[in-house]
C-alpha cells in the first residue's frame, strides 16, 4: 500500500485538515469533508487492474480497494492521518480497541513458544486476552512493575520475544519510561507495543522513543464524543505494517467506513480538546486531594505524584491527560456505590475520553476479570474510582464531585 508522504503541517493543523483535498481534481467541485463510502465491494476497468488491486499495487499514486473487509477510502484516511500524527510508516484501524491489541500482539510475533513481558497494571480485558487466548496456546506471559525505577533491567533479565506496555496505567495513570523500556527491549531483540490511549499523539509519541508499535483505542479520546466505537496500530516498520494488514485482514475487524468517519470528525478538535481535558483535570485533582472523604489521588500533574518529574519530561505542552483515580476514605464498596449514585453532573460509565466527564469503578468494570486479591497487588482498592474528566466547566464538574461525595 501506499506510504503517507510526511509534511510540515503542526498537529493541530494536520487534524483539522486531514488528508481531504489531497490529489483530488474534479470538474463538478470537491466536498470540504470526506464522503462516506458505504459500499462493500470495488469496480475495476479491467481484469489486469482488479488483479492489481488484490495485490494492493498502487495504481497513479492512489490506494485501491476490492472489498470492505480488506479496507476502505474512509478507514484509508484515518490510518494516514493517524501514521503521519504519530511518526510512523503506516497504520491500520480496526473495529475496537480490543481489536488492535489483539492485532498488535500478532504482529508482534506472540505465538506458542514465545514470551511476553507486561506491565502488571494494564487493562483488565488486555489481561483476559492474554489469559483466554494466548496463554492456551503455549505463549508464556511474565508480568511486572514496569513502571519502577528497575524495569528496563527486568526486560534484559527476561530476554522476552515481545514487551506490552501502557504509556499510563489504568486506573492508578503511572507513567511508563519508553525511552528506557525501548532501548532494553532492542538490546534483547524484543518487539515494544504500547497502548497510548490515554496520552494520543498530543502528549506523546511513543515511535520517537524507539517503540515498534502504538496501539489506541480511539472510541476514547481520538473519537471523543461517545458515538464510535474503533481502534488503530500505527506501525514503525513497514514488515510489522505487512503482518498487522494480514491479521486484519484474515480476522476481520477492519473499521467500518462510517465509523472512520466519526474518528476522522472526532480528530478536527482533540488539541482542543486535550488542553481542556488536561487543564480540568489538574483543577480536579487538586480539589480531591482537599476533600476530607478522599484519601488519595492518582494524578502526575501532582508534584507528590511519585513519577511527576518523569511525567513532566515526558509529556508534551506541559499537561498530564484527563484521567485521574482516586481512593475514598472508606474503603468499601457500598461507599463507592453511594459516590456514584449521587452523581449528577459526571456519568457514570465505563468508557473515558468523552466530552463528558466520566466515572468508572475498576472492581466492576474495567478489571471485573480480577480477584480482589489481584486487584490489590496491583493496587486498585475497593474505595478506588476512576475519573475521566470532561471538558465541561471545571467548578461544575467540582461541585458536582463534591456533593457526592458528601455523607
């Protein structure tokens, strides 16, 4: 397939404008945004240029399609705006997050006989993955704290085929050192995937710290608004770019075209976005950790965040994302239920990225998988909640948090 050609244009340019205008000529005018390909399948003149389509040749410098499941022009610009924002050779986009990952795994090279290192405080589906799929089929998983001062150290002693990562955890957001865990990983030859979900290319771009390949679940914060449902890898190399187009392919997940459309809308605003998100956020965060019913917040725009100065260096435009946690005094889970119940303003669902601000409960929700014993080692409490803070006004969202957290 054909490579995006990388130019000048700042992010905030990149997303507002995508890749509408490029090579188009037409004598009846040009749409300003993109229209939604719904078909299924492709015509092609003749026989000779149907037969180069399936082989994905590039025919006068344009992608071409056969069918939907092998690709479409609306997923096509989502990938080739999303490769260009994060630096990479190419991307595919899928369905859903989950699917990415999965996809992204493959890629990797994870197979029976083969050993990945994860971070132990991941995404609860992203540890059912490896314990429902991958695990039954002979590949070894070794979790650890990637997120201590020892981890890059932990992957030489490992020596694993594949290091899975989080740029932020979920839910405690502790930040991972890529540029450390990058360079371990290519001194034992291991393939790096980081899911950057929590960060998007606007905090930063895990490819310019040497990783292979980031993952997004853009129903979060890429689409933004609560009404897609998709997932992208953007890829260093163009060989692990092969293998993830091959998977998607086989497997089928490819992204719907009217769903890269909602993703493609979403971008035009994420700076935007992010900057309010993260500027709540800090707001946020600040005002809980003053609350007498709270016992501690989870945020490393917080100077006694214990990887705040790590944090500082390594995201962008000064901001630290929309996502926070944070434990009540009470550590049960009728206390947490009652904070959730008398919510107003904030949602209660267990999505985030969205304009609105969101809470989630990990024992419930994203790590329902996990023993309370596990949820402990990782350190999620049964007081501990999840905020994705919205980009309504910050005093409505505190007010809000306030009174229900009142006794």
């Amino acid at each position: 397939m054909k490579h995006f050609e990388h130019i000048s244009w700042s992010l905030d340019t990149l997303f507002v404008h995508g890749v509408e205008h490029k090579g188009s000529t037409s004598s009846t005018g040009i749409p300003t945004v993109e229209p939604i390909y719904a078909s299924t399948t492709y015509l092609h003149p003749n026989a000779a240029m149907l037969d180069q389509a399936f082989e994905n040749t590039p025919l006068n410098e344009e992608q071409s399609y056969v069918y939907a499941r092998q690709g479409n022009p609306n997923a096509s610009s989502l990938e080739n705006v999303l490769a260009q924002a994060e630096g990479g050779v190419s991307a595919v986009a899928l369905g859903s997050g989950m699917a990415a990952i999965h996809c992204a795994l493959l890629a990797a090279g994870l197979a029976p006989g083969r050993k990945v290192v994860v971070a132990k405080d991941i995404y609860g589906s992203t540890i059912s993955l490896l314990r429902k799929v991958f695990i039954p089929q002979g590949v070894e998983v070794v979790t650890h704290d990637l997120c201590c001062s020892e981890a890059a150290q932990l992957i030489r002693n490992e020596r694993p085929d594949v290091v899975y990562v989080e740029t932020l955890s979920n839910p405690l957001v502790k930040v991972i050192d890529l540029a450390a865990l990058a360079a371990a990983a290519q001194e034992v030859g291991a393939v790096t995937v980081v899911d950057s979900t929590f960060t998007t290319p606007y905090l930063v771009k895990p490819l310019e710290h040497g990783f292979d390949l980031v993952v997004h679940s853009a129903t979060k914060y890429l689409g933004g608004h609560g009404d897609s449902t998709s997932g992208v890898v953007i890829s260093a190399k163009a060989e692990l770019l092969d293998k993830l187009r091959s998977f998607a392919t086989l497997l089928g997940p490819m992204l719907s075209p009217f769903e890269a459309f909602l993703v493609m809308r979403g971008l035009k605003t994420l700076p935007l976005r992010m900057e309010r998100h993260c500027s709540n956020a800090l707001q946020v965060a600040h005002f809980l950790q003053t609350h007498p019913a709270v016992a501690r917040v989870h945020y490393p725009g917080l100077s006694d965040h214990p990887q705040h100065e790590l944090a500082s260096s390594l995201l962008s435009n000064e901001r630290y994302g929309g996502l926070l946690s944070f434990e009540l005094q009470e550590q049960t889970r009728a206390a947490a239920f009652h904070f959730l119940d008398r919510l107003q303003l904030c949602q209660h669902a267990t999505t985030l990225g969205d304009v609105y601000s969101l809470v989630s409960y990990p024992p419930i929700s994203s790590h329902r998988g996990l023993s309370q014993a596990e949820r402990a080692n990782i350190g999620i409490t049964e007081g501990c909640i999840r905020l994705s803070v919205g980009i309504e006004d910050v005093n409505d969202i505190i007010k809000d948090l306030d009174q229900a957290l009142a006794r």
